[in-house]
C-alpha cells in the first residue's frame, strides 16, 4: 500500500465501527493536519478509511475526473500520509513538518506521540478522542 496518495479535499469525515474505530468525528482544516498517539490508537485506521472512501475505482466518474485535474494542476486536492515520517529523526522530521505546514496543501499524516510537535502549526487530532470497540 502507498505512504502517500493524494485524495479529494475534505473538511470532516465521520466514521463508525471501522477497524478498531467504533466512532470518531475528524475535522480537518487547511494546512497540516496530524493524527497522533500510541500504536493501535486508531492512526492508520483513519487513513485506510480515507483511502478506501475516496480510492479512484470507488469514486463516480465526475470525481475521478476532479481527483484527476486535482493532480494534474496541483490545486485543491489533500496529501494524505501514513508513517511516512517515522525514520526521520527529531530535527528533520520539525524541518518537514514546517514545510508541510507552509505549503499551502491540505496535508493529513500520521505521527506517533513520542514525537514533539508542540511548536508546529498543525491541527492536531489526538486518537484518545476516537471511541475505539476495544
């Protein structure tokens, strides 16, 4: 499965009894948007509902075609990230995270919590929120 795919822009998803989630409620806003907290929290769960919500060979036509143009231009679309950033040690991983966050996409990634990122300007979403079925 890709670390990194691009999906249409989304402003919030609601997602009940999926994988281990039994209900979450996830805004996500411009800019970089970070899942965080401790192994099986939910983290990845939220991404393979994302990718399963909007895989292209789910999608309508007339999405598929936005999705597509998305990508080409370069507009609108969100970068969704899973794991992508765990090798990277402290100081690169605040350096990507800056320019994730100054890019002017609509970012969503996965991060453990051990990492800091009290100085990102980020919109962090913490799996303790997520009603989880265990």
């Amino acid at each position: 499965m890709e670390d990194i795919m691009n999906i249409p822009r989304i402003d919030k998803i609601k997602i009940e009894d999926f994988g281990i989630i039994k209900r979450a409620n996830i805004e996500f806003k411009d800019g970089l948007n970070i899942i965080t907290g401790p192994n099986a929290s939910g983290k990845t769960t939220v991404v393979n509902f994302l990718r399963e919500k909007y895989n292209p060979t789910n999608l309508p036509n007339v999405e598929k075609m936005m999705l597509h143009i998305d990508r080409v231009l370069g507009l609108n679309g969100t970068i969704l990230m899973d794991d992508a950033l765990s090798r990277l040690n402290q100081e690169n991983l605040i350096k990507t995270l800056n320019t994730l966050s100054n890019s002017g996409k609509r970012v969503i990634l996965t991060l453990n919590d051990h990492a800091d990122i009290s100085k990102i300007d980020a919109n962090i979403i913490k799996t303790k929120d997520f009603e989880l079925k265990r």
